[in-house]
C-alpha cells in the first residue's frame, strides 16, 4: 500500500489484498488513532491489518508494519564485556543493522505467508 501522510489522515492505494472486499488500486482513507499502534507515519509500502467502512483503521498493538523499515521486537542490544575495548556506539550501530535486516527478512516471510493462505481459500 502507498501511503500518503496528511496529519492523522492518510491515503492508502491498495497494491494487494490478502483478505477482504478491498481491491487493488482502490484508493481510501486512513486515520491514525494513535492509541497503541502502529503509527502509520511515512510514506511508503506497508502491510496494514485492519477494519474498513468508511475509514480505514489500522488493528492496534497489531502486526501491521512498513515494508521498507519494519519495526521487529527484539531485545536490547547486550552491554559490552567489563573491561572490554568495545566501543558502545559501534556495538549499538552494528546491532541496529542487524536488526533491520532481520525485520526485513521477517516482513517478507509474513507477505509470502500470506499470499500461501490467500490462494488457499
């Protein structure tokens, strides 16, 4: 989905659809509730989980994620050795890295997971 962000409200022009009575290149209306999340903040391709009507509302505290940087939930990075030459910056840096390219991995895994259950029905 391209999102194109306007304060709260959003456009959405759905690209694909797993489950429900949207279609591809339908364009509608987001709105942020900003309770929990996900906050949909930034343009760009997302997978969103949600409810349609009038407006669309993305599920709280849900799955919903943005392609291009998914958000993973993972532990802290671990604190360097005592007495370690480590440089905390460069251990937190590598450690992002990491992670992104992980969430990326994991939001792929998810699309293509999908699409099997899709096509299963």
């Amino acid at each position: 989905m391209t999102i194109l962000e306007n304060n709260s409200d959003y456009e959405i022009v759905v690209c694909e659809v797993f489950k429900g009575e949207l279609k591809s290149g339908q364009s509608i209306k987001g709105e942020n509730l900003r309770y929990c999340g996900p906050n949909v903040n930034k343009n760009g391709q997302w997978v969103l989980f949600g409810n349609y009507s009038t407006t669309f509302l993305v599920n709280d505290c849900g799955l919903s994620s943005s392609i291009t940087e998914p958000f993973g939930m993972y532990p802290p990075p671990p604190p360097p050795k005592k007495n370690s030459d480590v440089d905390r910056k460069e251990l937190i840096a590598k450690w992002k890295s990491e992670l992104k390219s992980e969430s990326k991995k994991n939001i792929q895994k998810q699309i293509n997971m999908l699409r099997n259950i899709s096509k299963s029905k």
